[in-house]
C-alpha cells in the first residue's frame, strides 16, 4: 500500500479537544468526525488499511463515506490554464496594475530588507533611477491594446519618493495620452521625504492609495528600519505621517486612502501585537479608516539568536504556524471591535469559504496553485526598463523588456507549461492542491522552477492551509451567523477592490 499516495485523500484537524474535523481534497468538504471516525481515518490515511476495507469493517462508516462521496481524490488533479493563444490575449490586453520601479535606491537599511545580502535572491541596493523615457515605454507597451477602462498605476522602489519627479511625470503622462482611462494611483513608502509640496500634488489626484512602512511604536520601529548610518528612522517617519494626516483629503473620500504596514519583529506575541494597535489608534489617535497590517518577517539567511522563541508563551499555539492569526482569532471572538481583528484575518477566511468545493462531483482539476497569469494582474516594470510578473519576486525569468516586448512563447513555457509539468508530480499525493496558494515568488529562480523547492515551500504551505482551517471552523462554531456576515461583506469589500484595482503594493 501506498502510505504518500494516501495522503491525497484528505487531512484531519480540530479546533479544540473533541471536536474533529475532515477535510476531503475530492469534494473540498469538511465534515465533522466522531472520535471513532478520527481512528479509521487515520489508519487510512498512514496506509494502514484501503477504503473499502474499513467501510466493509464498519457499517457506520462506511455508511458515512458514501453519503459524503469521501476518500475519491483522483491520483492527479489536471491543472487548468489556457493555450498560448489565449495567453497571448490575456497577457496582451488584459493587465490590470501597472508597477514602475522608480528607484533601486533607498535612504534607509533596515535590517530585514530584501535587498540585503541575507537575500540573495534579489538585487542589492543600488543607486539607480528609471529614466521617463524608460517609463514611457514601459506605459505605452502596456497599454497599446488594453481592453480594460480602468488600471491602476503604482510606484515602488527602493524608496519612490526619492524619484518623486518622474513619478509626477508618469502619473500626468498617462492622464494625458490616455484621458479616457481611468486612474487608480498608489505607492509605498517610508514617509522620511514626504514634504507639504508632495502632499498637495498628491490632494490633486482623483483616486490615490498610499502605503506606509511603520512597525509601531519607536523601540519595535527603530530595531529594525535604520539609515545608513544605523540611526533609528521612526522619527522621520512619524513627521511624515502627521503631514499626510494634516494635510492629505483622504477622510471621508472614498477614493482616496491611507493603510499602514508593520513588518513584527519576533518573538510574536499577543502583548505585542495589541501594544501596536494602542500605539497607532489610542496614543496616536489615528482614524479608524486607516487600516493597520501586520506583516511577519522575511528573514532569508538573516542572522537571528538561536535562543530566541519564535512564538512567546502568550499565544496559546492553538495554530501551528501562524500566531497573528491566532491572536487575530482570538481577539475578533472576543472583542466588540471585530472589524479589524477579522482585517487581519479576512484573506484566510475567504480562502477557505471560497474554495473549490462541490457537494457530488469530484474536483478533478485546479488551477495552478496561487499564481496570477503573468501579465493578467500586474507588470512590474524595472529600473533598466525589464517587465516581472511583480514586485514581489527575485532574480526569475523576465516578461520581456521595453524594447522588445514580450516574450510570449518563453514566458508561457516557462511559467505555464513547465510549472504545470512539474508540479503534477509534487501535488499528486498532497490533500492541500486545490486550496495552495505558493506562487512564482518562493517557487522559482533565474533558471525556472527551483531545484527540489518542494522540499522547501511544501511542508510551511500545508501548515499555512491547515491553520486556515482550523480558525475558520473554530470561529464557525463560536457563531456561524457571525462569520457568514463577515465573510460576505469582505467578499463585497474585495470585489469592488478588484474592480478599482486598488491592490495593495
């Protein structure tokens, strides 16, 4: 018997002692176990007994599997993607955000940045600007048969605002050449340039998102985002964002909006998170319509004290891997301010509650894990004028350029066809392929699909995948009519988003 093969089948989990849970990667469903169901199922899954032969030893059981058509995962899921004739139409017509690198320089250092040396899998810091030029023909090729009326245009560095000019140049070049277009403006940045005459250039636009780099109060902030001369930056950065909320009409204005992003140094802990939250919305006294993130941190090879907990004693570790979320969790059951606990969590409910699913067929095919269709989303456009799926990732296979275009048959063998190929083999006896959600960012390099990555990005993903599962039934059982009402206004929330482009950056 087949103990890998077996475990396609599904995964048990529970959200507190006796209360059991199946979830089936044949149909999608999770049904509730009884303590004799958990025992049968295990043996199945460790190989230690057929389906037919523990339905035949337990009526019951067997009565249950047939009435929940269980344990009927095929030996490969297909994956679904187009032909490269519709790629080519998507990739062509279809992108929905533009991303320019304005810069690949940046007048801080902090300590966990990607472009530090303990990322090597992404450029260093650099000096660089893109010139207008470049960025021209970046907009141009992008949008010369787009079908779309609306894309958003988005800023990235290194820190943008020290190419601020060219910034205003792209926005007022593309507002100009293409005036029926319509326009969803945003950028990340450090807020230690901002000045009251970018400010008023930015109350100018019609529709603006600004990201903000803070990770709390002064000591978590300036532990890690220093200059280069190792100075701690939370200063300059608080000067910035009191600028931005003395000077910048975003209140009450739906299309403008301000969002803070806090990158959470560990240990992670539920005094830490909540002292962030006081710091911004009580000592601060920052509008509840700013929206306030936590981001864990992205070590790469990056030195770290091997007695340092990764999870402090006050997260009860209900949740494998992913203590934000269950500090989150927590907080949303019990809080009054639900809103924005269940912020923190809204991407993993909505993953679970809208995964592939069907109550009598079986799931036969799935689409290729989290990735978009290169160019379908978003083009990142480089300094040196190379188009990438996004920011996000490192040193992969480019798009194209701006010179040349895209490379349509390259891009699509490489992130389609080759991507599928391989990872047919990976996922073929894993529970989680329908509902992963790894993407070309932690699965390929400058050659392609990384060597062995299933090694690598397979056992976290799976932990990811199950945690999400057992937070989502545990805030079903606490109220179901509760979480239904949540899910289905951040299911609102996130269709208008899609549809102005508004994506986070």
């Amino acid at each position: 018997m087949n103990l890998e093969a077996n475990k396609r089948y599904g995964v048990l989990f529970d959200t507190r002692v006796g209360s059991d849970y199946f979830y089936d990667a044949g149909t999608g469903k999770v049904t509730s176990c009884s303590c004799e169901d958990v025992q049968v199922i295990k043996k199945i899954l460790n190989g230690e007994v057929d389906v037919q032969k523990a339905c035949e030893l337990n009526r019951e059981f067997g009565e249950f599997v047939r009435k929940e058509n269980l344990f009927k995962c095929p030996e490969e899921q297909v994956f679904l993607y187009p032909s490269l004739e519709e790629f080519h139409e998507i990739m062509e017509s279809s992108c929905e955000q533009i991303i320019i690198e304005l810069t690949d320089a940046c007048n801080l250092r902090c300590k966990y940045c990607i472009y530090n040396e303990h990322h090597p899998e992404f450029r260093g810091f650099g000096y660089k600007n893109i010139s207008f030029e470049i960025a021209k023909k970046g907009i141009d090729y992008i949008l010369r048969n787009l079908k779309r009326d609306r894309i958003a245009l988005t800023f990235y560095g290194g820190e943008p605002l020290i190419n601020f000019n060219t910034m205003k140049k792209c926005i007022e070049y593309t507002r100009n050449r293409y005036p029926k277009l319509k326009l969803d403006i945003g950028f990340t940045t450090n807020l230690t340039l901002l000045t009251k005459e970018m400010v008023d250039y930015f109350n100018s636009l019609d529709s603006l998102y600004i990201l903000c780099s803070l990770d709390g109060p002064k000591e978590y902030h300036d532990e890690n985002r220093i200059d280069k001369n190792g100075k701690g930056s939370y200063d300059d950065a608080m000067r910035g964002l009191r600028l931005l909320l003395n000077r910048f009409d975003f209140e009450d204005n739906l299309n403008k909006s301000l969002s803070i992003n806090c990158v959470v140094n560990p240990p992670y802990s539920k005094e830490k998170f909540e002292k962030i939250s006081e710091h911004f919305y009580i000592k601060e006294s920052l509008p509840k319509s700013i929206t306030l993130r936590y981001a864990y941190l992205d070590r790469g090879n990056m030195e770290i004290n091997p007695n340092e907990k990764i999870i402090s004693d006050d997260i009860d570790g209900k949740l494998e891997a992913s203590p934000m979320e269950e500090w989150a969790m927590d907080s949303f059951i019990e809080s009054e301010e639900k809103d924005e606990f269940f912020s923190y969590i809204s991407q993993d409910m909505l993953r679970v509650a809208k995964r592939m699913k069907s109550d009598n067929d079986i799931i036969e095919s799935t689409y290729l894990h989290g990735n978009c269709i290169p160019g379908q989303r978003r083009i990142y456009l480089t300094v040196d004028g190379k188009f990438r799926t996004c920011e996000r990732v490192g040193n992969i296979p480019e798009l194209g350029n701006v010179d040349n275009g895209y490379n349509y048959s390259k891009v699509y063998q490489k992130f389609i066809v080759d991507y599928a190929n391989y990872f047919k083999n990976v996922c073929k006896n894993c529970w989680g392929q329908s509902m992963c959600s790894v993407c070309y960012e932690s699965t390929m390099d400058q050659n392609g699909i990384k060597n062995k990555v299933e090694d690598i990005i397979c056992p976290s993903s799976k932990r990811v995948m199950l945690d999400a599962l057992k937070n989502y039934y545990r805030a079903m059982e606490e109220d179901p009519d509760m979480l239904e009402e949540y899910i289905s206004k951040y299911a609102k929330r996130q269709a208008e988003e899609e549809s102005y482009q508004k994506y986070e950056i």
